[in-house]
C-alpha cells in the first residue's frame, strides 16, 4: 500500500480554513486530521495552504494535427507544474473531433501520454447531430458548440442544427458566444481603412461587445427554449454579466465562466504585448476587467478557466489579419487565480470554489475537486509569501513562450499531487504517471 501523509498545512476546502494533517493512501484521501503518524513518505507543509488540484474545463492541446503548436504530453506537463490537476480539452484540432472513432482516439493518445487527469469534448457541426445523439454521458465531458467562428466544419450557423443540438444533447452544452457576421462587417471596415496594417488595438472593436453579446443572448435563448443544460464559455464583457444570475451553481441550468486573460489583461495591455494577448473573444477594457472580477466573486460568473491555446510565436508576430488568436496560460493559471486574492478581489477561501468545487459540481465529475475523505487525492501546495518569476527558461509549454514572461507573481507553486502521486516538486517533475480518464456520475439526458 502507497502512503504519503501532509503535515501542518493549511487546508482550504469549502469556504474555510483548518490547521490539520491529510493522510493519502492507494491515490485517495483517507484521512483529515489534527495530527495523523506518519507512514511512509510525507511531506512537511507547516506555512502553506494546501488547495485542491485546478480542474481546466477548456483547453486545446492541439493533438492530434497541430502538434508542432503542443501536445497533450507537452501541455499536461505544464499544467501539472501549474497546479492543474484535470482538464478538458477541445475538439477543434486536426481533424476535428466530430465523431466518437475521433474521440476515442484522443483519450487513446492521452492514455500514453498525459501526466494530468483528462476528458475531452464532443464537437459539433450543422450535420452530425445523429454522434451527438449517441454520446455516453457518464465518459464525455461535454458537447462544444462555436456559435462563432471557429476552426474548420466545427461552426454551427444553421439555424435547424442549433436547435436540435439544443434539443437533444445528452450532455451539457458549452458555447463559443461571437457574432459572425457582425465580426465579418467590423472587420470589413477596418480593411477599407487600413488594409494589411490594422492596428492591433482594434480587436477590441472588430471582436466587439456587440458580437458577444448578440450571440450570448441567443444561446440562452436556445437553452430556455428547450430547457437545456448550457455553460457559456469565457465572458469579456461587463454587458454579458447581466445576463446570468447568483447562486449556487448545483441550481442553475445556465452557467459561465471567466478565463485567465480576461481576468489579468485589458485593452491598454495591447500596447505593450500587441498580438501576444490577441484571442478570442477579444480582452476588452478595464471596466470590463473589473466587473468581470466582481461578478466571479459575488457567483455571477461560476467559475475560471484557462482557453490555453498555444501557438508558434512566429505566427504570432506576423500582422493582425494573419496573427492566430489564442495564449498559452495553464502553467500560470492558478498563480493567475492567486494573484486575485493579493490584489483584494478574492479571498484564499473563495478560491477552490471557483477553480475546482464548481467545475465538479457543474459537470457532475466523480469524486474529484475537493479535499474530503474517500476523494481522489488531486492537490496543491501553494506559499502565499514567496513569488515565483516567469522566465523563459522555465516555460514549460512546447510553444516556448508566455504573455506572463517576466511577470513577477506574489505566489509560488510548491508541489502538485495527482491521485495522491507526487507529480511535480518546484516546478521539477518527480513522476510521469499517466493521469486518470475522468468519470462523471450522471445518466442520459
């Protein structure tokens, strides 16, 4: 039997803080204590806070097809060196994953190789409602629907299709909330005034508030409409906020979260980081920033995710129409969550609520995203008082850059521990234990 015992930490877990032991034994949480004897391997955490692992509901790892961008090796590593314990990855890769053959082979290639727990999504076109259909509740995380534009066949504009997937979708319903055509016209305009050289603060204006909103409306509508279950990814605008309530997100059918650059940039961040901080949807001014940060706090918005999407840096220089959109940020996302709290806008209570308890909560995951006895041992170590410098050398994306390079975080990643193994140790991994496929405790729809 493995044994590997945390003493004096900090636990932050539910809303509260206690001063305890954790006892983990054959990769769960046996025991929460005051004080548990030692058995076998142990770590002494006296002055740190013991948090459970981030759980990343949306990630593009780039495998299979793109995989001189990342792979689900390369990306898992830096998550776990971040603090993530479990992710979702997203289905617009090469080809898309469309299909169940296709989604089985993405979870055969993470089995080799992700040093994380994993799920992946379905994804959905105007023609394949008859897959979506066919979905196995308890072993795909969720269905994602581009209602804007998007990589490949994977744009869902029709509006039969839409409605059916919002019919009879077993799963939950992740959207991408953008208004194509809007965005095309925006777009037009800023060509006719500048040809090759649009500015890159005009992405702000091309990817507008208008063209979320429009299109998040609309999805919320579909939800109502057919009483689905839906998660409208990355909000970036303080207009969106308004259109979902507080509470407790185990009684809510609609829900949403905030990403990582949302959260730490805003627009006059392009001046310095230029097309390095281009995603979509576009970070927006500071008020939204703020409102943003608001709303997550007060349960508006449910929970932080991370939208990591690596690209080669080369691309990214090139000019606004030819520039990617997208960032990596999973080796910085819990820092990200962190550096919240030392800013005033969050408690260190308030967090795992928002990076793990809610995620578990929303997509009904089986025994994970808290630290309780019988659970599986997903967890971090952070120092609150020691800061961590993003430096280039220590980029552990495959991509080999960050929007975060040189930034100084005032937290530091001490130690992840995934089914209770110790997978990385200051930022060096200790492990290459494969991670765990995630199980959802849920029937069909």
């Amino acid at each position: 039997m493995s044994h590997l015992t945390i003493k004096n930490c900090t636990i932050v877990n539910e809303g509260k803080l206690s001063e305890n032991d954790l006892l983990i034994k054959n990769g769960r949480i046996e025991k929460i204590d005051t004080s548990i004897d030692v058995k076998g391997d142990f770590i002494e955490a006296e002055g740190l806070h013991l948090l459970p692992g981030f759980i990343d509901d949306q990630v593009h790892f780039r495998e299979p097809g793109l995989t001189d961008k990342g792979s689900i090796r390369s990306e898992s590593t830096a998550a776990v060196v971040g603090g993530t314990t479990s992710f979702m990855d997203m289905p617009n890769v090469v080809p898309p994953t469309l299909n169940v053959d296709l989604w089985n082979q993405k979870n055969r290639i993470a089995e080799q190789g992700s040093l994380a727990n994993y799920s992946f999504y379905m994804g959905s076109s105007n023609t394949n409602i008859e897959e979506i259909k066919s979905i196995d509740p308890s072993q795909v995380c969720g269905l994602k629907v581009f209602m804007g534009s998007s990589t490949g066949n994977l744009l869902v504009d029709d509006p039969k299709a839409l409605e059916n997937i919002f019919n009879f979708s077993p799963v939950l319903i992740t959207t991408h909330c953008e208004d194509t055509p809007l965005i095309t016209e925006n777009e037009k305009k800023a060509y006719e005034k500048f040809g090759d050289n649009i500015p890159i603060e005009l992405h702000e204006e091309i990817r507008s508030r208008q063209a979320c909103l429009i299109s998040t409306k609309k999805a919320i509508n579909l939800a109502k409409q057919f009483n689905s279950k839906l998660h409208v990814l990355h909000i970036s605008t303080k207009d969106e906020i308004e259109l979902f309530d507080a509470g407790l997100i185990e009684n809510k059918k609609i829900t949403s979260e905030v990403c990582i650059p949302h959260l730490l940039f805003s627009s006059s961040d392009y001046e310095n980081l230029g097309s390095l901080i281009k995603c979509n949807p576009s970070i927006k001014a500071n008020s939204d920033k703020t409102a943003l940060r608001q709303a997550l706090k007060k349960g508006v918005i449910d929970y932080v995710a991370t939208d990591h999407a690596p690209h080669i840096l080369s691309e990214k220089e090139k000019n606004y129409l030819n520039s990617p959109s997208g960032m990596p940020s999973v080796q910085h996302s819990f820092l990200a969550v962190l550096e919240m709290v030392h800013d005033g806008d969050l408690e260190i209570t308030d967090v795992p609520k928002i990076t793990s308890h809610n995620v578990a909560k929303r997509f009904e995951i089986k025994d994970r995203g808290f630290i309780n006895e019988g659970f599986w041992a997903d967890l971090v170590l952070v120092n609150m008082n020691d800061s961590y410098e993003v430096k280039k050398e220590k980029i552990f994306y495959k991509c080999g850059w960050s929007p975060f390079e040189s930034y100084t975080f005032k937290s530091r990643i001490i130690e992840t521990i995934i089914n209770g193994e110790r997978v990385c140790s200051q930022g060096k991994i200790l492990s290459d234990k494969i991670g765990q496929k995630l199980e959802f405790s849920r029937g069909y729809k």
